[in-house]
C-alpha cells in the first residue's frame, strides 16, 4: 500500500518541523515536501503528487484559504487547515474554499495522524475544541444574508424560502439518515452519535456515506453547511445539541 503523500504549508519553520517530526514516525505517512507560502503550496501541488496538504491559514504570498481555493478547486489535494482558531472567520471561509477538516496547531500527535488518515479514507472532520464554533459562525452569515434577502420591498418582510432543490435532496433521506445529518451537523463525532442513537459505530458510519451521496455533498463538513443551508437547522440549535 502507498504511503499518504503529506505537503506542510506553512510560514514558520519551526511549525513545520514539528508536524514533520510527529508524522516521521509513521510508515504509511510521507512527508513529500515543506513550504513557506499559499503559493508555493499550489504550485508544489501542481508539479507534485499530493493527498494531504496540512495547510497555514496566515501566510505570505498568497494565504492558505485562497491557495486551499485554487488547490481543491483543480483537485490537486486534500487539505487540512492547520490553525489556532483565532478568527472564526478564516475557518469559514475554509469551509466555503473546499478545505476537508480543521486540525489545533499543538494537537497530539495521535490527533494529527489520524486526521490525516481519516480525510485520506474520503472523511472529513472538525477538530471538537471548534465544530460548534464553526456552525454557529456559519449559521450567523447564513442567517444574516437570508434577513438581508427579505428586507422588505413592500409593506412586509417576506420570510425567504430554503432552496426547492436542496429540499428535494433533503427529502430524499430516511428518518434515520436525517437524524444523523442533524446530529453531524451539532458537531458530534460517529462514535457520540452511535452512543446518543444507540446503535454500532458502523452503522451510523453507513447512514453518514449513505446521506452525503443523497444530498450529493462531498464529506462530512459540507454535510454541515447543506444542514443550514436546507433549513434542517436552524441558528442557535447546533449548541444546543452539542
């Protein structure tokens, strides 16, 4: 079996050494290359053959949301947004460019490589310190650019309606299914929603793969904005869940 083929982007070298140390160690994980902008990063992807990119958000050149953009945009790679979650709205605008899972900078090294395993197998994840963190900062621009869309031309607001085809995909799905868009979408990882629906881990991870077909989403964070964009969500519910 190939090895992952792993890019660092990332302006500080010493960030850098560390993520290549923790992921040295591991056989099935390579570490192809190192680079200190955006830029580099698309350009390295381009020449190079790369599954994960583990990706700086602030960088010079070009910053890791627009090079994320460029690169899952040409299917190059597979990124991962390394930050320390200082600003909600760089995590954001990673979901919207494509990125596959957001990972803390001093994450443990059991955390890093199975980050990088999981979005290699085609799944994506949410660091749990930030998942609700990052719903609710979508669900905040969502909900601001639907009361911007009804802002009344007349003597009323008009309540603005959910897209008719994404309610079309969103009723294509089970009970079950549904039930478990929900709870991906309250940031539980598979293993809390097998606890909370009482059933085997591999089951929930069927409904997941079944669903993300259904709602022809690519993975599990755009899972997450197809729930709020559908309306299955609304503002305020994901903490609740959580």
């Amino acid at each position: 079996m190939e090895p992952i083929r792993v890019l660092l982007a990332d302006d500080q070298a010493l960030v850098r050494a560390g993520f290549a140390m923790m992921l040295s160690v591991e056989d099935e994980i390579e570490v192809v290359g190192e680079v200190a902008n955006g830029q580099e990063a698309v350009d390295f992807a381009a020449a190079n053959d790369v599954d994960i990119i583990l990706m700086d958000v602030q960088m010079p050149v070009l910053d890791g949301i627009r090079a994320t953009e460029q690169i899952v945009a040409a299917d190059r790679a597979k990124v991962i947004i390394l930050t320390t979650f200082e600003r909600d709205d760089y995590l954001f605008d990673a979901i919207q460019a494509g990125a596959s899972g957001f990972l803390l900078k001093n994450a443990d090294p059991d955390d890093l490589v199975g980050a990088v395993h999981s979005v290699a197998c085609g799944h994506a994840l949410l660091a749990p310190e930030v998942t609700v963190r990052v719903i609710e900062r979508f669900a905040r621009q969502l909900e601001a650019e639907r009361n911007t869309a009804a802002a009344p031309a007349g003597p009323a607001p008009v309540e603005p309606q959910p897209d008719p085809a994404q309610q079309k995909l969103l009723a294509s799905l089970t009970a079950r299914e549904r039930e478990v868009l929900e709870l991906v979408a309250a940031g539980l990882s598979n293993a809390e929603i097998a606890a909370r629906m009482f059933v085997a881990e591999a089951t929930v991870k069927t409904h997941v793969s079944n669903l993300l077909g259904k709602v022809q989403v690519r993975d599990r964070v755009q899972a997450v904005v197809f729930a709020y964009e559908s309306g299955l969500i609304l503002p305020g519910e994901a903490g609740r869940e959580a």
